[in-house]
C-alpha cells in the first residue's frame, strides 16, 4: 500500500505545477480514464507525458 501512497504523493505533485487549464483537462482525462482503467495505468499514464 506504501508504494500507492507514494505514486499519489508524485501525482498530487505533478498537478500542482500545471496551471489551471492545464489541470483542469488534466482532471478531465483523469475521469475518462477512471472509467476505464486502474489508478496504476492512470499514474503510467502521467509519467509518460511529463
């Protein structure tokens, strides 16, 4: 469970460099791809576009 924790952790971090609109479709993608798939290949998902 740690190792989750710590992904949130980056996560949370990754969005609070992004300005607003960025963040806000962020968000958007975010609850798409909640839809669809688990948080680790959400957070996969991030690191890949930064």
């Amino acid at each position: 469970m740690s190792n989750n924790n710590m992904n949130m952790a980056e996560l949370m971090s990754l969005l609070a460099k992004m300005d607003k609109k960025d963040l806000e479709q962020g968000l958007n993608k975010v609850s798409q791809m909640l839809k669809t798939k688990d948080a680790n290949s959400i957070i996969d998902e991030f690191k890949k576009n930064t």
